[in-house]
C-alpha cells in the first residue's frame, strides 16, 4: 500500500493495529478516480472492526507471503469473512485481487501453479509482487481500481442502497413531518 501510495518500502516492520488508510488520485480511462485503500490488520483480535471497514468496499485485495505457506492457507478465511462482513449485493462476482508478496526472496514456500487453481476456483486475479522492490505493485492496485468500476457498474443501484449516507425516519400517521437526515 505504501510503496503504491508513496513509492516508498520501508524494512521497519511496524504491525497495523486496527486499520491503515491511504488515498492515490489517478487517471485511468479518461477518468479522475480517487482510490481509498484501508489495510486492516491481519490478526483476529482485530475481526470485530471489519463490518466498518469493509461495507462499502468495491474490490478487496487478499496479500499473503509467498515465503509462508500457512500466510496462503489463511487466504480461504480472510476472503469469507470479508464476505460475511462486507456483505456485497452479488458475492459471487464481487472482484478479488490476490497478491502474493515477497517475490524478492529466495525462500519461497508458496507455487504459482497452486495460486493459480485458488483463482480459478474463487473468480479473482492472481499478482505476484515485491513490494521492497516495487515489482508488479502497480499493476496489481490498477487492476484492483479497473475491476472496481467495472463491478461498480454492474451493481451500481443495490450497492447505493446499502451505502446511503442517509435515512428516512417517519411516522405511519404523518410521514412528512418526522423526515430526517441523518449522516451516520
């Protein structure tokens, strides 16, 4: 995220707690989009701020350690719970990236061949990336943003019903008169 975000790696291992944020301003398509990215963290006693973080999201992208086969094993549940939590007007559609980190380093645990099969069979793209050395990083946050839209555009009206930033509060007898806005 940083390293997309900022063109920046740094090999000071610093643990999210909850979540981080990150906004990238780009052109794609003759279209000025803003990308908002949260990394949330990756342990469970963090799991409860998940429905939060993700409701409202158009893509997820799943990173695991190519270097750590239980990293890519942990994948199956981090993309159900996203689900159960993110609940998505068409969850078999919705887009997933997934990113296999630390293509820099020789003590890899994880196959392309065995990452492949998990893509086919969960309808995401597959990226391997260094992040240390800004290898694929690019291209894997585009193609993220490109299934976004297209996803957005496909369910554009469902997915506005559950993000109003509003409700209607009213009565059966006068209906008008209680009407509220509410930002919540």
């Amino acid at each position: 995220m940083n390293q997309y975000v900022n063109n920046r790696f740094s090999s000071l291992y610093r643990a999210t707690i909850g979540a981080d944020f990150l906004v990238k301003e780009i052109k794609l398509e003759n279209k000025q989009v803003i990308v908002q990215i949260w990394d949330t963290a990756g342990t469970e006693r963090f799991q409860s701020l998940g429905a939060a973080l993700y409701r409202g999201s158009d893509c997820c992208l799943l990173v695991f350690d190519l270097t750590s086969a239980t990293s890519f094993k942990a994948v199956d549940m981090w993309k159900k719970e996203f689900l159960i939590q993110a609940k998505p007007s068409d969850p078999q559609h919705f887009p997933f990236v997934l990113v296999g980190n630390k293509t820099d380093l020789d003590s890899r645990e994880v196959y392309s061949r065995v990452v492949q099969e998990w893509c086919q069979n969960n309808n995401a793209q597959y990226f391997e990336v260094s992040a240390k050395e800004a290898v694929n990083v690019n291209e894997a946050f585009i193609a993220a943003v490109k299934m976004s839209l297209k996803y957005w555009d496909q369910h554009k009206e469902e997915e506005e019903k559950k993000t109003a930033d509003y409700i209607q509060l009213g009565s059966d007898k006068h209906p008008d008169k209680f009407k509220e806005a509410c930002s919540c």
